[in-house]
C-alpha cells in the first residue's frame, strides 16, 4: 500500500481577472482536489485561493461555491486541511474555521511530519526588503481600517477591492515573475536567516507565482509553490522527499 502523501498549493487567485476567466481555473482546481484527496494525509493552501475576500459579519464574497464544497467534503471526511492567509485574501476572519473546520494562519508556522520539519506560509513581507508593501500592510491589517471599511456597502467594498486588487500593484503584493537569482530572493534569504536559528529540512511558502526548489542549507530545501495561473504547480512530499509537480489534467 502506498504511504499517504502531503498536498501544497498556493496562488490560485480566484476572481481575477474576471469571473469568467476564474471560472475555468477554479474548475482545474476543483478536480486537482478531487485527484490528490485519494492519497492525502494533509492538504495545505499557503494563501490567495481568491484575489480578494473580505468577511463583514453577515456576508462573505459571491461566487466559488465549487471550491468551497469540494474543501467541505474533503475535510468532512478526516482529511485535514490548513490554510495560510494571504496578501490578497488577508482579510479573512473565521468563515473558513467556522463553516469549514479548515484551521487558517496569519503568520508562518512549524509543522512535523515524519521526522521532518517544516516552517510553511504564505511569505509576502518576509525577509528584508518591500518595505513600502510591509507599511501597506500594517494600514490594511490593522483592527480600525478593517472596522472602517465595513461601514461601506458590500456592493461597494467588494467591486472597489476587487478593482483595487487586480490593478494596484503595490496592494496586491504581486511581484515580477522572474527569477532574481539566490542573492535577491527574499524568502531565499529568510529561509537562509531562520535555519541561523533552528533547523528546518523544508520551507513552503507560495506568493511569488514562480515554481522554485533551492538548496538553502546542508540538509534543508526552499520551496515556491508557483500558482494556479500560468504554472498550474504545487508540492507534494511522500513521507521521504519533498518535489514541485505541474497538474496537467
């Protein structure tokens, strides 16, 4: 019998550019899901599955229903599932841990996994470097702008954010999707600093949209999961090795 197999994915961006173009790639997803539950021990989404979700008290975002079931099912079945919030989905509360049971992270966090350990998060504003994005984000993660911007009609709040999200560069926290080489890669250098501290065999982090698997120490691997828009790629570690894979289906 085949050893149950851990599960990464980030950067789906669901919603952008357009519900319809969404559409198709939410539907990708879905089926990815559908694949990897057969075999999963745990299943981790290290953040923006949407290009934007706020939660006011009573209403959450329109739309994504088949991802949102297909997470229900999978995680009603003994499956466990983690999320990592986001630069695009930082607004999320507790829809996702009340509705769905799946746990969600604001900040990095430590996993173990036979014998292996893990350090796995989103990774916008870590590392140094985009100090302009880490002001942004203290204003938009702050308790009063957040109690500001629900006073503001749904309708409103959501279309203005959405526009915001897709066109604001320094907003959405998006990067160019090239590599910068090892020296210039912030969550290379974060990786780099944290194993200063403690060891770690693995880091997980998503956000730059650029599949990545670089040796940042003797017996320890960074990891970018890329994204569900143009890389389709994710993590997979089957309790021996952790290694990036392309959904093709």
């Amino acid at each position: 019998m085949n050893p149950k197999k851990i599960y990464f994915a980030s950067d789906q961006h669901l919603g952008a550019p357009t519900a319809k173009e969404s559409f198709v790639r939410e539907q990708k997803f879905v089926r990815w899901l559908d694949i990897v539950k057969k075999d999963a021990e745990v299943i981790f989404l290290l953040g923006d599955l949407f290009d934007f979700w706020f939660e006011y008290k009573t209403v959450v975002p329109k739309g994504f229903v088949r991802v949102l079931g297909k997470l229900a099912e999978i995680k009603d079945s003994g499956i466990p599932i983690y999320f990592f919030v986001g630069n695009h989905d930082l607004w999320m509360n507790d829809y996702f841990e009340k509705e769905l049971n799946i746990p969600i992270y604001h900040k990095p966090k430590e996993f173990t996994f036979h014998n292996k350990i893990f350090l796995i998060g989103h990774g916008d504003g870590l590392g140094p470097g985009d100090k302009g994005y880490k002001r942004m984000k203290k204003v938009f993660t702050n308790p009063f702008s957040k109690w500001l911007y629900r006073w503001l009609h749904p309708d409103i709040g959501m279309k203005l954010a959405q526009y915001l999200s897709v066109k604001n560069r320094l907003i959405s926290g998006d990067e160019d999707v090239t590599f910068l080489g090892e020296e210039k890669e912030w969550l290379v250098q974060y990786a780099k600093r944290k194993l200063q501290e403690k060891h770690y065999d693995y880091f997980l982090f998503g956000h730059r949209h650029l599949p990545m698997e670089i040796k940042v120490g003797d017996n320890s691997k960074y990891i970018n999961t890329g994204d569900w828009i143009t890389h389709f790629t994710y993590a997979i570690f089957d309790s021996q090795e952790l290694s990036l894979k392309t959904f093709k289906e």
